[in-house]
C-alpha cells in the first residue's frame, strides 16, 4: 500500500537490506576462496540459492520508490493486505469530510453552545462552506478597498480603476457589491450552499475579525431598510457566535443598540405594509364578488367538495374489491 509521499528530485535507499547486499556477497566469495586455498575438507560449500532467498526474505517488507511527472517521489510498503483503490478513496474522502466538520464546528469564544440554545443550524457544513466563507471575507476585504478608493478620489487623488468583481457584478457602489456577495450564500440554486443554513455556516466561518468589520455594514444596511430579513438574520447569528466580542467592545455595542432600534422600525413598517396589503387584496375580493354576482370562495368551496365525494366514492369501490 502506499506509505508515504516526499516531494523532490531524487532519494536514497532506506532498507539496510539493500545497502548490505552487496557486502554480504563479497564476505561469502572471500570466504570461500579461503577454504579452497586451505583445501579444507568435509565442509559443505553453501547453496548459493538459498543465500540468494534469505537475502529476498530481508528485502520483503521493504519499500518501492516510484516518480510521477508532477515531480513527486512516492514511497510504497509491501504488506500481506489487499489493497483495494475504491476502498482507500472512500476512507480517503471520509477522513477529508471528518476534518472539515471539525474546523467547521469549531468553538468560538463567548459564543452559545449548540446543546443550551433554543434553536441550532439546520444541516450540516459542508466542504462548500469554507469556499462560501472565502468568498464572503474576500468581498470585506473588496470592499473595504474601494471605500478607500472612493475618499482618495474625493481628495482629488488618481486612484485604480474598480475590481473585476464589481464590474461583473455590474455596479460601482462597494456596498451594493458586499451585499450582493452576501445575499449569493442564501440563493437556492447557489453552489456555496444556498438557504438559511448555508448563510450561518458560511457567517460561522469567517474569521473575529472580518465578523467585526462586517457588523457596521449590517446595521447601516438594516437602517436603510436593504434585505431586512437578511440582514436582521446576519446580525442576529454573527452576534449569537460572537457575544463576547460584542459586549466587550463599545463601537460593536453602539452597533448592536443601532441594529435595535433599526430593526424595531424596519418591522413596524413591514407590519404596516402586509395590512395595508390585506385590506387591499380584502376590497379587490368584495370588488370582484360584487360584479359577478357570485362567490369566488363558494365556488372554490364547492369544487373541493365534489373532489372529496369523488375520492371517497373511489375507496369504497376498491374496499368492495378487496378480500376481507
């Protein structure tokens, strides 16, 4: 099976076997020539074949060294196992998935363990995850520089033109670009995940310091009503993870008094915004009955329980059917 990898251009023999093969060789061939110059006899001269075996029993057991064209040197174990290829890639992406599980689940401090919360992610990470989380802090990092970017042209300063990201993206405002990259986590069909859970894992994994960073962007989006939901979830899981960061620091503790009072204004505007929707879709209803001269819900109503007798009917004809 395969022992060991060494990357390089060349190596050396291990096994003492092979490197005192030869000087075993040269002691037999001494030592019988003497004899023969004596003219000793009665000594059985040795079989050279079975010399020849004992010297193949000490190299059985010992390694084959083999080179590959990404010039790395692999050093193989002879063993009495079967070695089967589809079993070792499958122990192979076990003992990867394990890892990954690991670091993802790993404690942070200050945060609330999994067992006295009242509720927990939904799922598992997966290996998708650490890419989502180098993706989220790539676009703090983004766009932290083109705020930069921003004030020295302001001062009147040449700066760079824009990041490649943000022109695919098709847009020149950093914050629009960080919000975009955060709201990609949730999309259903997203590679990096894709739903709620997707979102904490990757939130979950980014580093203390990029989650400090984030926080002020969250808020400032909250307070202008950009994905409240979204952004009311962020900041409820990324304080959650990081409560100790949070309390102990007083620029993230004014940042968590102005998510507060955001978020508090932000729902009663939703609030206010779902009623004045029901009593639209309410006076559209009375509308569209008081037109037809008939119930839309009657109608409904009735059809379903035409479909119900229909499907009764059908059981009890396939009871009669049935042996009893």
């Amino acid at each position: 099976g395969h022992h060991d990898g060494v990357t390089g251009l060349a190596t050396a023999a291990t096994n003492a076997a092979i490197l005192s093969r030869k000087a075993k060789t040269i002691q037999k061939k001494k030592f019988s020539k003497k004899h023969k110059e004596a003219g000793i006899s009665g000594i059985e001269d040795e079989d050279p074949m079975e010399d020849s075996e004992d010297d193949w029993d000490d190299l059985c057991g010992g390694l084959v060294v083999s080179c590959g064209r990404d010039f790395s040197i692999r050093m193989w174990s002879e063993s009495e196992e079967l070695l089967i290829l589809e079993e070792e890639a499958e122990l192979a992406r076990e003992a990867a998935e394990d890892e990954e599980l690991v670091r993802s689940e790993a404690v942070v401090t200050g945060a609330v363990p999994a067992e006295v919360s009242e509720t927990g992610l939904v799922g598992r990470p997966t290996p998708n995850t650490r890419d989502a989380a180098d993706m989220l802090m790539e676009a703090i990092d983004i766009y932290e520089q083109e705020c930069a970017k921003k004030e020295m042209r302001a001062c009147g300063k040449s700066v760079a033109p824009p990041h490649p990201l943000l022109i695919a993206q098709g847009t020149d405002c950093p914050e629009r670009f960080l919000l975009n990259s955060l709201a990609a986590l949730r999309a259903p069909g997203s590679r990096l995940g894709g739903g709620g859970a997707g979102l904490e894992h990757a939130l979950g994994a980014i580093t203390t310091e990029h989650a400090r960073r984030l926080l002020p962007c969250l808020a400032s989006w909250l307070t202008r009503g950009w994905e409240v939901e979204l952004v009311g979830r962020a900041i409820r899981h990324l304080v959650t993870l990081h409560f100790g960061l949070v309390v102990t620091s007083l620029p993230l503790r004014d940042v968590l008094h102005q998510s507060r009072d955001a978020r508090l204004h932000q729902l009663s505007q939703i609030k206010s915004l779902v009623g004045t929707n029901l009593a639209g879709l309410d006076y559209l209803r009375r509308k569209i009955e008081d037109t037809q001269q008939a119930s839309l819900f009657e109608d409904l109503l009735l059809e379903r329980n035409k479909r119900v007798r229909r499907q009764k009917a059908k059981r009890n004809r396939m009871a009669l059917l049935l042996p009893g």
